[in-house]
C-alpha cells in the first residue's frame, strides 16, 4: 500500500551506529528548546521507510488521585515535531501555556468526574478538540465482560470460566483500541496433563463493555496456555484490525458460523487432539465473521516426530506479526521448540491468504546447523540486522525476514526471552535469555544481528524465569536477573549486587524513565535495599497461575506510560490501572513504535513476555527517536 498523501511521515529512526552527544551539549540544546530536543538526522540516523501503524485517536485519561486530576494523551507517531497541546475542561483551557515538554498535564483541585479534551496546537494554530478523556475515577477503569456458561466434560466433569489473556487493536476503525479477550476454562491443562477440557472462548469488547462478538474455538481446539496464541492486528491495512487464531472443526465464528464439521469429536481418551484437521482462520475484527480459513501450516503429521507418542510437544504454538518486507504487517504461526520448530510467514490481502515461506528447522537445507530445539515458550519480533525489516527471535535462534535461518547460538531451549536496545553503548539491539538445559549457561546476552555471545552466567539446572530492563539508574543501560542467578547484572554481566523481588513483568509507572517491577498485582519501585510498593490493585486477580501475569500491560491509552489490566476476581471485568505520576518526559505514543506494538501483540503467546521499545528508554537516556510510520 503507498501511504496516502498527508498521512505518511518520514522521522527519524533509531541508528544503526551511535553518535555521542555530549550531556552539556545535550543540556544546553534542551534550554535552547524550551525543555525538548529534536536530534539532527545525523545524530538520529537515516529515515527509514515508513511503516504502516493504526490511525489512532489523541487517547486522553483523566486520572484521579485524591487531590486532583493527572490528565495525559498521546502524542502521535504523525504529530508534526514541534506541536503542542492546551488542555480544556468542560470547554475551558486550565492551562496558562500550552505544554510543550511532556504529555500530561495535572489538574490540581478538580473533582473525579471533571470532562477533559486536549487540543493540539500546530504552528501556533489551535486544532479541533479531541475526543473526551476516560475518566479513571478510583485510580482505575473497570470494562464489563461476561462470562460464557459452564459446561461439563465427557467424563463428568463441570467447569466454569476465567478471564484470561487479552490483546488490543482498533477492531472497528474508530481510532480508539479495543480489547480481544481468551476465556479459559478452569479445567484448561499444560500440554503435558491428560484430562478434557473445557472450550477456549474468544470475546471482542470495546472499552466501554460493548461485546462485539464471541467465537467459540470447539471442543477440537484443547484449553491451555500453549494451544491458542491469538493474533490482533490491521493486516490489510483497512483501518480496522483482523483477529487471527488456530481453528478446527466445530469452532463457530462470531456470526454463529460452523468451520467444518460441526459433528466431529477428535479427542481421544486422554483428552488430547493428535487427529483430525487444524486450519488458521482470520477473523473480522468488527464481527466476528470467519473471512478465511487454510490448512494450519505446519500440519501435525507424525506425533511422536515433534519429540514425543502422546501429543505434549506437537501441540506447542507460537505466534506474532512482524513487518517482513519493512512496510507492511505479516503474521507469524508456528509449531514446536523442544526438538523440530517449523514458522510460517503469512500475508493477509484482498481476503486472502498467501503463505511467503515457511522455516522448518529439520529441513535439509537446515539440517546440521543446530536449529532444531533451540525454540522458547514465546518469541520476539525485532528488526535484529537494521535492515528495515523484522526478524523473528525464536528462542537460542533467529529467523531471517525471508525465512532462512540467521543464526543460532545451539544453547537451546528457554522460557524466557528480552530484544531491545538493553546496552545503549553499544551499536545495535541485544538479546537475554535464560536457558533450561542444566548443561548450559543459566542465562546469557547476545547480540541480536549475529546471536555472538556478550556474557553469560554459570550454568546452573532449569532457569524458569528472567528479565532485562533498566529498572537501576544507577548503572548505565538495562540491567538482568534470572531465577537461577544470585545478583542484578549491569548491561555488561557485572554485578550489580541485590536482586529483585520479582522475576516477571516489567513497566514504566511512574514520572521517571526506569522501569518498574509488575508481579502479581502489584508494581514496585526497585530500590537496592528493598523495594517500595507504587500500586496494588484492588480485587483483582493475575492469570497463569504461578506465571502470575496481567491480563494484558502496555501503552494502551494516555501518555507513553504503561497501563496495567488484572481481571476482577469475580471475573466480571477487566480493571485498568493507569498511572497517576506527572512526568517531564515526552515520548510518542508507544504504540507507533512498530517493534513495541508487535510486542503487545504478541504477549499472549504461551509463557506471556512484556514487550520491549526499538530504542532505549532509561536512566540517561537521550531525547527519544520520532517513529517513520503512516496510517491507512
């Protein structure tokens, strides 16, 4: 698609190589700006081809904290450089000047249930209002949702229905995102537990508790967090976001359509699904409506070549999007990590799907270069070689944007993994991992255009859990930490000395640019004697059980900070948390960021990761890249 005139912007990209600036020149830029800097093309690096992003609206939050309003918005990936905003309530400004140096603006004194819009002002001109702010009035917005009913399994067996996981995307084109949310049934089961299941149910749902749909995925479709990785995204560029997921006979769309056969019953006596057809369908993102259904690629063929005879390691599915050809989204389906991974690559156009290519590790023309079993509980999309197109990081390997392998470091199979700018004195992206093989190093960092090892620790058994961000500023860049080591790693490896409390997810929360721990439902400050509590959320509950993750966090509205959804306890709603911290950093909305918005997308796969930005936010960091993106 060639972005239509007026809404493509051609902005500076993050650089493959880096220019120093000195902190008093950067210093002396920021007074000359009034507080904002824009980086020269040299600093910033050469414009890369735009990409294709979601048409949003301006996202305004009123967050109330007992004392006043915290009102912030997005700045657009399509804001000019300079622009500015005024704040209105109930149609008059309450700011004196407009705010230039962030995007938030607090509103001391005013009650919970004061209306905001935000105007933009562009070359001194004042533009229209925005739409009205979503009043977070408690500190949080609840979303309705509705549980399906109960069912009973072939043996007797009754059960009921959580909330689960759930991605965002402009299902209707109206500029603002909406929730698609997985329910799981509480019989749901790990590949490697026999037993029935319940159905997996998928809803579409506005932020105001609108349900736009429902879809049944059938009882040939097992519940559990390895089988159903749904993907959110505007793949045609229509303005309005597609639904894509694996599908069998028996799944019913949203418009109570039957793919398939609606009689078929696969499940053998264990509960497992090792027969039968299995198709990837892509789903309307207003409707609901199945608009296209091929052969899941690849397909099961032999069980017991996946690694095991009783349907364990087959059934092990990833998934994500990724801008292949540097423009335009494509969807990612996978299949296996333990011994054999195969990945295919997927257009969505006109209706209709073409596959691009297909990687299969165990194919001869990858055969002997140590692919095979080097996949993880989840993947990450990132454009690891700055060539301007994504590469899928699937573990201890990476697949090149035209489906040949790129490298493998043969270190094998993980949990989790960390792509972004982790060391900003370094040129280029890194990559953490833990590793699960006893015989291997516990946890290491690479870089992520050639997989070169850059420090590793001791190894050390299964180490199940692991993150790297900058949530220290006292050290440069993002520190690491994993469940099998004893001590906060700087970018470098080196000691840093105490831990976290939590190994799990991360977010920025608060008014600086560190990142804060997410656990459970609670995010913390961390401090190197302990840390210090910021928010625990109210009746709320985390999903996957030990995994202890949010329903879903990322920038999904308001400024660059990120929101936090936890379903209710009484699953009932999905509770947003937004931050109530005024910041002095302005940074575009996030999900303009290409490489963290196909993170958001792809959070739900198997073992949920947080995403991560192209670039590096953290303590003493530089003035942010503007993203080069359009809108359809």
């Amino acid at each position: 698609m060639t972005p239509p005139a007026g809404h493509q912007r051609s902005l500076r990209r993050r650089p493959t190589t880096r220019t120093r600036v000195s902190v008093s020149a950067l210093l002396a830029a920021v007074l000359a700006a009034g507080g904002l800097v824009s980086l020269s093309s040299t600093e910033a690096g050469a414009a890369g081809p735009a990409r294709q992003v979601e048409a949003l609206d301006r996202g305004v939050v009123s967050v109330h904290n007992g004392s006043g309003n915290l009102v912030s918005w997005r700045w657009l990936g399509t804001d000019p450089d300079n622009v500015s905003f005024n704040v209105y309530r109930a149609g008059t400004k309450v700011n004196s000047t407009p705010v230039t140096g962030s995007t938030n603006y607090f509103h001391s004194g005013a009650p919970n249930s004061a209306d905001y819009t935000v105007r933009a002002v562009v070359n001194g001109v004042e533009q229209g209002d925005s739409v009205h702010a979503v009043q977070f009035r408690a500190g949080y917005k609840d979303v309705p949702i509705s549980p399906p009913p109960g069912g009973r399994t072939p043996d007797g067996v009754a059960y009921t229905y959580e909330a689960n996981d759930t991605s965002v995307g402009d299902l209707d084109g109206d500029g603002a995102l909406d929730f698609v949310l997985k329910w799981q049934p509480a019989n749901a089961k790990d590949n490697a537990q026999s037993g029935y299941t319940g159905n997996t149910i998928i809803d579409g749902v506005k932020l105001d508790g609108t349900r736009l749909w429902r879809i049944d995925l059938g009882r040939n479709i097992r519940s559990g967090a390895h089988y159903t990785q749904f993907q959110v995204y505007d793949y045609d560029g229509d303005g309005r976001a597609e639904v894509a997921m694996k599908t069998a006979d028996g799944t019913v769309d949203g418009r109570g359509t039957t793919i398939g056969s609606a009689s078929a019953d696969h499940r053998n006596s264990g509960g497992y699904i090792l027969s039968g057809p299995e198709y990837l369908t892509m789903f309307n993102g207003q409707t609901g409506a199945a608009m296209g259904t091929v052969g899941y690629v690849p397909a099961r063929g032999t069980v017991s070549s996946w690694g095991d005879s009783y349907g364990n390691r087959v059934d092990r599915f990833l998934a994500g999007t990724a801008y292949l050809d540097g423009t335009r989204p494509s969807l990612i389906m996978a299949r296996g990590y333990y011994t054999r991974s195969v990945i295919a690559a997927w257009d969505w156009r006109g209706g209709q799907f073409t596959r691009r290519w297909t990687f299969d590790s165990s194919a001869s023309t990858n055969a002997g270069q140590g692919y095979d079993g080097q996949g993880n509980h989840s993947l990450s999309i990132a454009d690891v070689d700055a060539d301007g197109k994504d590469e899928v990081v699937y573990g201890a390997m990476t697949v090149d944007d035209n489906g040949s392998g790129l490298w493998t470091t043969k270190l094998g199979h993980g949990d989790a993994g960390h792509v972004g700018d982790l060391n900003p004195s370094r040129a280029g992206l890194e990559y953490f991992k833990v590793s699960e093989d006893s015989s291997k190093p516990s946890s290491w960092m690479a870089d992520a255009r050639t997989g070169q090892i850059l420090w590793q620790t001791a190894t050390g058994g299964d180490n199940g859990r692991g993150v790297s961000a900058d949530i220290y500023a006292g050290s440069a860049g993002a520190e690491s930490w994993s469940a099998s080591d004893t001590t906060l790693r700087s970018a470098t490896g080196g000691s840093l000395g105490r831990e976290p409390s939590s190994i799990n997810f991360v977010s920025w929360w608060d008014g600086d640019t560190t990142r804060e721990l997410l656990d459970g439902t609670r995010i913390d400050k961390y401090g190197t004697g302990g840390e210090t509590r910021l928010l625990t959320g109210s009746s709320v509950s985390s999903n996957n059980g030990s995994k202890a993750t949010p329903a879903l966090s990322g920038d999904i509205i308001g400024d660059w900070r990120e929101e936090v959804v936890w379903r209710t306890s009484d699953n009932t709603a999905l509770r947003i948390y937004s931050t109530p911290h005024q910041t002095s950093t302005r940074i575009t909305t996030l999900l303009h960021d290409p490489m963290y918005r196909t993170g958001l997308a792809w959070q739900n796969t198997a073992y949920n990761q947080p995403p991560h930005t192209s670039f590096f936010i953290g303590g003493g960091m530089p003035t942010a890249p503007r993203p080069s993106v359009y809108t359809p």
